[in-house]
C-alpha cells in the first residue's frame, strides 16, 4: 500500500523544525504532494520527489533560514497547509499564512490550532486573508482539546517539540497518522509520549535534527480497495495494508458482506452475493472515519435493506449523494444524517466529483453501474490516489482515464 496521505503531508511539514537533508520513504505520486513541495519551494525548501507507488521517496533540504510565509495561491488549494503553522512559529517565532482552502465539504475552522498557539504563547493578527502569529518563543502549557481533531493535534504537537518546558495535550487524537508523525519527530530527538492516545506529553528540546522516515500506510486508500472487492465481488490482497489501523471499518464491511482476513503482509478482502445493509455513525478514530463513508454509502446504495448513515463530525459531506441519485441510488438526507434504500443496480450517469474521497466513490460506482459513467472533476480523486483508473483496470475492471 502506498504511503498514508494523511501522515505524509504532515511529516512533509515537520522538516521545517530542523536544518538538513530529510528523506521521506513510500511517498505516494499525488498533487497534494506535489502542491506542499511548491508550498515549501516557495519558503526556500528544496524538495524532490523521485519513484512511484511504495518506491516514491521524497528529499527534502531545509537551509538555516526560510521564509516563512505560506502564500494564499498555494494555502487555497489545500486545507492541510495549516499545518506549517506550528513548526515555523516553534523555531522561529513568526509566520504568515493564507487562510486554508482544499475541498469542499463544510466548515473546518482553525480557531482551534490558534487558541492553543495562544496558550503556547504566540500572539496573532489577522488581515487580508492572512495569519500572522509571533512570540519570543514557546512556552510548553496544558492544552484541551474541545474535539479530537488529528490536524490540530499534529500541528500542537509539532510545535511543542521546541517549545520551553513540557506540554499536554489533552483529548488528543488517537489516528495511526499521530503515531506515525511522533516517530518521525522522535526520531529527529524530540521527546513524546502517549501518541496514539488521549493524553500526549512533549517535553521540548532546544534543537532537532533532521531525519530518514517511512511512511505507514494508507488505511483510506485501503478501505477503497475493500470496498471495490465488496461491489465486484472476487478476492484481493492489499499487500502492506494493517488491519489493527481499520479494525471498526473491518468490523463493518464483515457485516456488510466483504470478509478481510489479516494475513500478516496485508489484507485478504473476498466478497460474493449481494452486500447487506448496515447502519453506519462516523466517529473519531477508532471508529469509522468520515473519510471511510462514501465508499460505505456507495456499498449501502446497491445493499440489499435499508440503513442509516451518520455524518458526526464534518457538517456538509452528503454534497455526492445528488450525483449517486443521478446514478439511480434511493438515498434520502437530513441534516447529518441519510437514508439509503439498496437498489439492485445502479445506472451510469455523468456525474461530478466534489472531492477527493467523493471522487474515488463516484468511480467506484460506476464499476457495477449499468451502461458507462463518466466522473468529471478527476483532479479531485488526483490530490489523493497515484493512478487509481489504471490499478482498477490492473484488476479487471473497465475504466481509464481521459484527459481533460
């Protein structure tokens, strides 16, 4: 499996706390990448991504000074750009960065990473689109959390690495990506304990130095692997895929129709018959990830039943269930909350991608629709899977790419 997204974007900006040469390994060939290496270019970071699939690996030289400043036409184009915001303020107490874009699919404040950069000590302004945060230096602090969120935890514990003196955070995030981001920064001699649980305890060090570090691997990519083997039906193993990293998704699917078994070097995935509906809630890990749901939803359209699926933690991610319905799925929303009827097939449709995870769904969708579909917006699915048409295709399933 292809290094996580969500873990790689984040060590990418953990090289800003130390000077040197870094080397990220299993680096997927995704535009996010490829957009926060123009993020740090536009710092003054040198940054080369080479190889594909597990073999991408990604240099990265950090120079003594940088500029630390996060411009708007690149902050715009994805939201997890916020997280530079800690490591510049933690080694050299100022930085100035556009207010996040990325995709569209509601609210997702950073009040949260301020307030708690407020408590380390920094000071910020906002004006023109922009943030600016100082402070002579930070100081460590305990911090609560109002919600489990995985980028402010990563962002909070980032810049605590340098802070003066040790710092809580409390309510943290418990993602695998966490735990992934504190080896790194552990192993560039920061001091951390309890990643992957709901209290992490950082006891800062005056430098860091830079770092040789492989990437876990993508459970969301993993999960829409499972959920084309439940659609298709057939057997597939997602090799380096960790199933103690998905465990409630597993736990699901298994209800759903799709059996995985942990093979020790991945996944085994086989499913045949019609999929069972099952009523699905999105949670903070280790329940079932927002991230996770289109896929589920896809899988529940064409499920034999009724459920029910539960948006709880970003208000507006039910924007592709209209061009499911475009594909003939009996879906019903309210609120956070949808009511999917299984119908047996689904019929291809030109539909639209509104996001990354929506896009991958869509494609999904497709594959056991009747006559072609055809998803435009492909630079979505793009920001977070290397070749996604043409490994379904390695499988067996007729889809390709065209250009746009």
């Amino acid at each position: 499996m292809y290094g996580a997204k969500n873990s790689v974007l984040k060590l990418m900006a953990a090289t800003l706390l130390a000077p040197g040469r870094h080397r990220l390994a299993n680096v997927p060939g995704i535009t996010d990448v490829g957009i926060v290496c123009d993020l740090l270019a536009a710092m003054g970071v040198e940054a080369s991504h080479s190889g594909s699939g597990t073999a991408g690996s990604l240099d990265i030289s950090v120079p003594c000074e940088v500029t630390p400043v996060a411009p708007y036409e690149l902050v715009e184009k994805i939201r997890a750009s916020i997280v530079v915001l800690g490591p510049l303020l933690a080694r050299y107490g100022f930085a100035r960065i556009s207010l996040p874009g990325g995709d569209d699919f509601g609210q997702r404040p950073i009040d949260m990473h301020l307030r708690a950069f407020e408590d380390l000590g920094a000071r910020f302004t906002t004006e023109h689109g922009y943030v600016e945060g100082r402070c002579d230096r930070l100081v460590g602090t305990r911090i609560v959390l109002e919600f489990p969120s995985h980028t402010a935890t990563d962002n909070i514990m980032m810049a605590a690495t340098l802070a003066k003196g040790t710092t809580v955070i409390e309510n943290a995030a418990r993602e695998p990506e966490v735990i992934d981001l504190a080896a790194m920064l552990t192993s560039m001699g920061a001091r951390i304990e309890g990643a992957g649980t709901s209290r992490i305890e950082i006891e800062g060090v005056d430098t860091l130095g830079p770092s040789e570090h492989r990437a876990i691997p993508d459970r969301v990519e993993a999960a829409t692997w499972l959920a084309a083997v439940g659609l298709a039906g057939g057997e597939v193993e997602l090799l380096g895929a960790r199933a103690e990293h998905m465990e409630m998704l597993l736990e699901k699917l298994a209800l759903i129709g799709v059996h995985a078994v942990d093979t020790g070097a991945g996944i085994l995935a086989t499913s045949a018959g019609r999929l069972r509906s099952v009523d699905i809630s999105t949670l903070p890990y280790p329940g079932v990830a927002t991230d996770y749901k289109p896929f589920l939803v896809v899988m529940l359209s064409v499920a034999s039943g009724v459920a029910i699926v539960s948006e709880n933690i970003f208000a507006g991610r039910f924007r592709y269930v209209d061009e499911l319905r475009r594909m003939g799925a009996d879906i019903t929303t309210k609120g956070h909350h949808a009511v999917v009827r299984g119908v047996r097939r689904l019929s291809g449709a030109q539909v639209r991608s509104t996001d990354i995870r929506a896009g991958a769904a869509l494609v999904l969708a497709g594959m056991v629709a009747d006559g072609t579909t055809e998803v435009s917006g492909a630079e979505h699915v793009d920001r977070g899977y290397e070749n996604l048409a043409g490994r379904l295709a390695a499988l067996g399933a007729d889809v390709r790419r065209e250009s746009e």
